[in-house]
C-alpha cells in the first residue's frame, strides 16, 4: 500500500472542523461564549470543511512519522559508518593517510626520546670507572662483621652437650673458611711481607693478593678440633673488617681489635690472625679478583661460672685512620653480639 503524506491545507481543514464541533459542544452545555448561531444548534449554514479524501490504495502517514523513521535508520547506520565509511574510505573517523601520520609522528617522537635517554645514560657511563667508584665520601671508615652469623640476628645461643644445637655454626664456620685452606692460598697468592702496605701501579690490571692461610686462626682454624671449640663451651667468632677501596687501613700500624664484655665479670678471650698492613689497600673486584680479606679469630674462654648467662661482647677495631665512636652507626668500627651457652 502506498502513504499519502498530509499537506498544510489538510492540516487547516482539519483544525477548523475541531473548532466547529467545540463550539456547538459548548452551546448545547449553556455555555456564555457568544456564537453567531441560535443555541444548541450548530452552524449549518458555514459547516467546517471536510477532510480530503484518502485516494484508494494509500495509508496516511504524518510529517512526525517520516521523521521518527529516518532518525532510526540514522542511528542504526551511525556507528557502522564510523567503523568503517565506504563513500570516504575512512575508519574510524580518519583516512589511512591520515592514520599513517599519526604513527609516522608517535614513531619519530618515542624513538627521539629513546635516543635521548641512551645518549645520557653513555654519557654518565663515560664518567664512571670500571675499578674505582666516583664518589667514595661517605664511607671513609669500615664497619665490622662477625662469623658464624645465622640468619639476620648477631647471636650465638648452643647446648654444648648437644651436637644438633651448634652444628649450625660449626657448619657455617667451615664453609667460610674453605677458600682460605693452605693450599688453595697457595696456588692462587702470593707470600708478602708483614708490616708492609702492598701498593701496585695502576697499570697492572690485575692485582695481586697476599696469602692469608688458614692455619694462622690456631685453635679457631678448626684443623685441630672440627667444632671450633663449642663442644667444649669455647666457641670461636671471627671477625672481619668491611672492604673500603684504596683504604691504607691503620694509617701507619696495624689495626687492633679489642674485644671486651659489656657487663661485669669480662671474659677471658683469645685472639689469633691480624689485620696486617700487607693485606691493604684494597683495589676492587674487579681488579683484585683473588683477593682474600685477613680476618681476627676470637676464642670466647667461658668458664662455668659464664654458662646459662647472657652474655654481650663487643669488638672494636682501633687505628690512626679508623672510627669506632659515632652513635649514629653501630657498625662503624665496631660489632656487638649475644652469646649464650647452656650445658
């Protein structure tokens, strides 16, 4: 079937036909509205105007029709041309050439800022020196460190009636050691002389290191007796100074270490090794790859009346150019530890 679609005339006639039936409506109700026509009846004389005809074979459809349909087929075909619009090529709102200078840009400008970054970073690393840090201020003095440490707390605690309790220690003790076994110093350092500093020119790549074996901890060596003298409620400690490159340590002497009880009564305590002169200055990984880092042996002397007690020790390393004292680092210079020995 066929629509008509209704003109402005037909639109007129009809509203005239609307105020015609009103005001004969309004008559018959009594109405005060004035007419030119006797009450209650309608104006026959001037009838309003009929409606046009509807031709055979048409519907009557309105101007609000026509536009409600459009609107929807604009909405269900709207965003199918935004994907993708075959009458301009374009996608997504944009030609290929228009998306083709967009990646060529982001491409230049990532790729400007790549080369930018590695171009500081090949600077910065021109200024670096493969052996030695740039900035080296802030640690002017070395800390110290003990041996057996298990775990992240200083404290030796054991039963020396029972093997299970220190074997942790004896443990961590022996394979500490290993690298410094006689005969593995041998073959890859060389014997210096004590009381010397060992200083190498900068042009040799590759420093030499000097021996420090194994056998001179003594009784801590742990060749004589296995379990470095906890079976017998003496156990060793090792202590060992923290590297600091190009560091004379001592300024002229050997370093010392003292080690003392914090509490009354102190223990009695034996040292075996040193911090010899000729094991410094130090030149780096790098450079001193077989470096072997001298260490002191602390043999805790502990007595019956020492067992099933907490017991502090504290160690401290004296010299010309080291530090001991600051209260902002208990580290520096110094190491503190628990021993506690039940039988």
């Amino acid at each position: 079937m066929k629509s008509l679609t209704f003109r402005p005339s037909l639109c007129s006639a009809a509203a005239g036909r609307a105020r015609w039936l009103a005001d004969g409506r309004a008559d018959r109700q009594g109405s005060a509205v004035s007419a030119p026509y006797p009450p209650g009846r309608l104006d026959t004389a001037n009838p309003p105007p009929p409606y046009p005809p509807t031709p055979a074979g048409y519907s009557v459809n309105t101007m609000a029709d026509k536009d409600g349909k459009k609107d929807l087929e604009e909405a269900e075909g709207g965003w199918k041309q935004f994907i993708y619009n075959p009458g301009t090529g374009q996608f997504m709102g944009r030609t290929a050439s228009s998306w083709a200078l967009i990646f060529l840009f982001y491409l230049v400008f990532y790729g400007f800022l790549a080369g930018l970054f590695s171009f500081t970073m090949w600077v910065m690393l021109q200024m670096l020196d493969d052996y030695t840090p740039k900035y080296r201020d802030r640690v002017s003095s070395p800390g110290l460190m003990i041996r057996p440490k298990v775990g992240s707390s200083l404290e030796i605690v054991f039963n020396k009636s029972d093997y299970k309790s220190y074997e942790k220690y004896i443990s961590a003790l022996d394979g500490f050691l290993k690298p410094y076994d006689d005969l593995i110093q041998a073959q890859k350092n060389i014997l210096c002389h004590p009381g010397k500093y060992l200083i190498q020119p900068d042009i040799i790549a590759e420093k030499k290191a000097c021996q420090f074996n194994r056998t001179t901890l003594g009784e801590c060596s742990g060749n004589n007796n296995n379990t470095f003298g906890y079976n017998e409620g003496k156990p060793c400690v090792l202590v060992k100074m923290n590297r600091i490159i190009g560091l004379e340590a001592g300024g002229g002497s050997n370093p010392v270490v003292n080690c003392t009880s914090k509490k009354e009564p102190q223990v009695d305590i034996k040292y075996f090794g040193s911090f010899d002169k000729m094991y410094y200055p130090y030149y780096g990984k790098k450079a001193h790859v077989n470096y072997s880092q001298p260490l002191v042996a602390v043999k805790l002397m502990l007595g019956t009346n020492d067992t099933n007690k907490d017991l502090m020790i504290e160690c401290k390393i004296t010299g010309t150019n080291l530090r001991n004292d600051d209260d902002r680092d208990r580290f520096l210079g110094r190491v503190a530890f628990r021993v506690h020995v039940t039988e």
